[in-house]
C-alpha cells in the first residue's frame, strides 16, 4: 500500500512542480503559493514513506521505481494539460 501512495503523491508532487515552473514562466503569480504548498505536503509524505521504508533495501529500490514512474506519468500530465489549456 505504501508504495502505491508513494507512486500516487510523487504523480501529484511532480504535477505540482510542473504547473509552478509553467505558472513561473506566464507569470501567473496567484497560481504560485497553492502549489507550493501541495508540492511541500507531497515531499513531507515521501521522505516519510522512504524514513519508514528503510530497513530494506529491496523495498527502498522498490520504492524508487514507484516514485519514478509517479514523477514521470506526473510531468507528461502536467505538460498535456498545458498544452490544451493554450489551444
């Protein structure tokens, strides 16, 4: 279970930081703090999820790939849904 959640909070953490960057870039500064907030409650809950996991390595390695893949599938969202958003 923790490595699903550990996959689903790093989607929305790198979700998060991608809207940032793009909101950095228009200047849309109203869009700025509500994203750093999500992206700060994200990263609390993995360093948490990877402080938990710790005793073994085959769950941390485990974990990586999860947050991986979640940062990724996060990213490309994030990049998809600006993009329709400008059309």
């Amino acid at each position: 279970m923790n490595y699903l959640l550990a996959f689903l909070v790093s989607l929305v953490y790198v979700h998060l930081k991608a809207r940032q960057q793009l909101a950095v870039v228009n200047m849309e500064f109203r869009r700025i703090m509500p994203n750093s907030l999500g992206m700060a409650a994200c990263e609390v809950f993995i360093l948490s999820t990877v402080v938990r996991t710790a005793d073994s390595f085959y769950g941390l390695i485990l974990l990586a790939l999860c947050i991986g893949l979640g940062a990724g599938i996060g990213c490309i969202a994030a990049m998809k849904l600006h993009q329709r958003r400008k059309t």
